[in-house]
C-alpha cells in the first residue's frame, strides 16, 4: 500500500512538475509588453531583443504597447498575466524602481510580482545645454546658477521621470535653484532648448545624441559612473566636480513572479545567446547605449541594490509618493 501510495505520489509530482515546465516551450508566439508609447527606449530595446530572441526560440516575439499613468498601466497588465512565459515586460528603472517611491499606490511591487529573465541594455544621461549657452562646463554652469537663483529654467518631462529627479537631486546637493518647465516630450522640448527659452536639460544619450551631433546642442557631463564609448570627451559630473550625481538607466526582461524555472532558463539562455551577437551590439550602440549583461544571481542584487540607492535618493530630492 505505502508502495503504491508513494508510486501514484511520484507519478503526480511528475505530471504536475511536466505541465508546469512545458518541455516544449515555446509553443507560440511570445508577447513582450512595453509600458510606454512607440519608438521610446523601451519600445527600440524591446523590438530588438524579440527579432534576435524569436530567431534562437523559433517563434516570434510580438510586441503590445500598453501605455497610461506613465509605466503603470502596462506594468500591472504584465504583473497580473499568467506565469507561463509567453507575457514578459520589457521593465527598466522607472517602472521597476521608481514607481515604488512615486506612486502611493503604484498596483504592483516591482520585486515581488516580476522575476528577471536578464538584463539586456544600459544607456547614460547627459546635461545639455544649447550651442551658445554662456557655459562650457558642469562647473561653469554652477557658478551660473548660483549667481542667478531661479533664472535659469531646467526642461523635464513631467514628475518623477529622470530628467526631473536628477534636476531635483542636483539642485538638493549643489544648492542651485532651477526653474522647472515641463514638457510632454522630449521633441517638444529640444526646439526651446535650442532658442534659448529653456537653459538645460538632463537627458539619456540617444535622446539628446541627434542634437549634440547636429552642433545645436553641446554636453556639459555624463551622468554616469563612467565616460561614454560613443561620447569618450564628455566627462562624467564626477570628472566635473559633482561626485555622486549620476544615473545609469538600464531596461531587461521581466517574467511575472511564479514563472517556472525550466522556462526562466529557456529565455536567459536565449537572452545570453542574442547579447552576445555582434550586429545586435552594434545596433544597440546606435542608439548610444551598450549591452548590460548579468547572471542571474547578480540581476537580483542588482536589483535590490537599484531599490535601496534610489529610495534614498529620492527622499532627499524631495520627491514624495503622488
């Protein structure tokens, strides 16, 4: 009797771990869900890691714009969808570790409900500022700033998106005053930096690369913890005096939480694979970011470490949950 008992126990072990592997994934198309609208940085990174990913996996990838609330509204939809592996989320900075110290009730815990597949991309942000703007260095532009509290105008992208949290920082560390003008976009907000009718503007690389090599537009620092390969001359606010101001946004693949591990596996060897091909690191570095490739075991104190340092950073910027 024990015998039998033990023998159906492990013939339903075996089934249930079966159908909750699925040796054969994937069995379909896999959808990659990106919070944000069309041809921003999540949108590029993601249809480029699903062309290579779905060429290794023998299936497409399929990517579903989810947009609203800034990243919320597609990053719950991803948090609630079913652990299977054929919904992932295309989660970087913003949606994965901001939110929680944005939003009083973002509707999902960026640890808890999503398990990383790997990271995949990082991308510096840089302070620009117009091609005849009365400074030429992070220190000069400083020593304006202060010399004129408040009338300089700093261009962001509305609350809690990072041009506005490292305007907010830096102000709280150098004690500058900047006057906040909010844009929609940044398309809409280069033509005022351009003219004149705003000053500066914190931006990522790729945004702000098309300006800085039309001459329009020239950088005052990367803020990074180290120079960029595609801006080597650029200094970082450390090079330029302002040590510990820096951001370094990186998108990767989210699975919700409960996924199985046979299928985690799956789709980080596939990731690793694609990371290591030549032609998708060239393209990533036309958009002026770089490969960011970790372990597992890394991507989760990576995380962690991400969660800590920004909730503290954001506390003594000022920026309260809304």
């Amino acid at each position: 009797m024990i015998k039998t008992l033990a023998l159906l126990a492990g013939l339903c072990l075996g089934w249930t771990s079966g159908a909750q592997a699925d040796p054969n994934f994937p069995e379909r198309s896999i959808r990659i869900v990106v919070p944000s609208t069309a041809g921003g940085g999540f949108d590029v990174v993601s249809r480029i890691l699903g062309q290579y990913m779905g060429e290794v996996l023998k299936q497409s990838f399929v990517i579903e714009n989810r947009t609203g609330a800034g990243t919320l509204v597609g990053t719950q939809f991803a948090a609630k969808a079913a652990p299977d592996g054929y919904t992932l989320l295309a989660g970087g900075l913003s949606n994965i570790v901001w939110n929680m110290n944005l939003s009083s009730n973002p509707g999902y815990d960026g640890l808890a409900d999503f398990v990383p597949v790997g990271m995949a991309y990082t991308v510096p942000y840089v302070a620009v500022v117009r091609k005849d703007f009365p400074a030429n260095t992070l220190k000069e532009f400083l020593d304006l700033a202060r010399a004129n509290p408040g009338k300089l105008n700093m261009a962001h992208l509305g609350t809690g998106t990072g041009a506005q949290i490292m305007g907010s920082y830096l102000m709280k560390q150098t004690g500058i005053v900047l006057t906040d003008v909010p844009y929609k976009g940044s398309q809409a907000a280069y033509p005022d930096l351009i003219s004149g009718r705003a000053d500066v503007m914190f931006d990522t690389a790729p945004s702000a690369r098309p300006h800085l090599q039309s001459g329009n537009m020239k950088a005052l620092a990367i803020i990074s913890p180290r120079r960029s390969s595609l801006m080597p001359n650029v200094p970082t606010a450390a090079e330029a005096g302002v040590p510990g101001w820096e951001i370094e946004s990186w998108v990767g693949l989210f699975a919700p939480a409960k996924t199985p591990a046979p299928v985690l596996d799956k789709l980080r060897q596939a990731l690793n694979q694609v990371l290591a091909n030549k032609d998708l690191r060239q393209r990533f570095e036309t958009t002026a970011g770089e490969v960011f490739q970790l372990g597992a075991t890394e991507t989760d104190a990576f995380i962690k470490s991400e969660s800590r340092k920004w909730g503290t950073i954001l506390r003594e910027a000022g920026i309260k949950p809304q």
